[in-house]
C-alpha cells in the first residue's frame, strides 16, 4: 500500500494482545480537506495523538487531533482561521470481516479516512468571523462591522413611487380609468 504521513507502522504491536504504544505523529497536511466554507489546508499542520492498544482482534487507536482550519466567514466573506481539535477512537481489524470499517493493511494502519472524517464533521457549515458578525450591507456590499451606523437614503416606497406617476397622468384625457 502507499504510504502517506498518516501512515503508521503496528507490527510491533499486532497479535500480541495487552500490549500498548503512544506516539505523537506531526503531519504536515498533503492535501487539503473540509467542507465548502472552510478547512484544513494543504501544507498545515496536524498534531496526531496517538495512543494504540493490540487487541485479539485488531489494534484499537485513540487520538487526538489538533491543527487549525482556514476558510471564510459565511456572513461577510473575510478569511478565518479556528482552531480544530477532535478525538476519536476506531479498531483496524486484522480480518477484512465487514462487521469492520477499517482494517490493518500489511503491518500497517492509514489514519487518515478517520481523521479526515472527525475532521470535517467537527466543522461549521456556517463559520463567522464573529459571533456577532453583521455580515455585508445588501446595498452597497460593505462590511457592516467596519463601518458602525452605514446606512442609505431610505429608498422610496414603491408605492409613493406609483402615485407619483399616477400624478404625473392627472394632466393628461384619464385615458386611465
Ligand atoms: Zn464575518
Ligand atoms: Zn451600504
């Protein structure tokens, strides 16, 4: 299989139940994944905590994940950045039973569907900048929270707007009923 730097080598492990490894992996991300909004970027880094128990029927991992996501605010379209932090805990099986949704592959586990997955699903699907964030005015585009108290002429009712031509029509036959 190919090795990727979520690649973690378990022979030392494997088939001998009770025994137990930690390990902290530093990836530096290959390439980029999230949702629309925003993500972990390639060439960010990734801290894997990893702690690996040998099992009868496979190796249970337990990690803890850290790194940082970058995207934009969906209000008002500024980059972002937040910190990404997700545990979780899988067995890669020995046998390709599929009662199993991962399995050791030639002495060795690939992290990264998992932390792909705990990843993703611990992202907001609407970031902001700010809790508060008042997003861009739907006249002009500006960003309301740099710019306190921007507000426009108000526009013109459309219906002071239609009386205005109905005036404009008293002059002429009341062809208009
Ligand atoms: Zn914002
Ligand atoms: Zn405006």
């Amino acid at each position: 299989m190919i090795k990727t730097p979520y690649t973690v080598d378990v022979r030392d492990l494997m088939h001998r139940p009770g025994e137990m490894r930690e390990r902290v992996i530093d990836v530096t991300v290959p390439e980029e994944f999230g949702n629309a909004m925003i993500g972990v970027k390639t060439g960010s880094a990734l801290r894997i905590d990893l702690r690996m128990e040998s099992l009868h029927d496979g190796i249970l991992v337990s990690a803890e994940v850290d790194g940082t996501a970058a995207g934009e605010c969906g209000r008002c379209l500024i980059d972002i950045e937040q910190a990404v932090q997700v545990e979780f805990q899988e067995l890669f099986a020995y046998s390709s039973d599929e009662a199993f949704e991962y399995e050791v592959h030639e002495d060795t586990i690939d992290l990264e569907p998992v932390i792909r997955d705990a990843v993703v699903l611990s992202l907001p699907f609407q970031p902001v900048c700010q809790e508060d964030c008042l997003g861009l005015c739907p006249v002009c585009g500006v960003r309301l929270l740099d710019n306190p108290g921007h507000e426009h002429e108000t526009p013109i009712d459309p219906r002071w707007a239609t009386l205005g031509d109905l005036a404009g029509l008293e002059g002429q036959s009341g062809q208009e009923n």
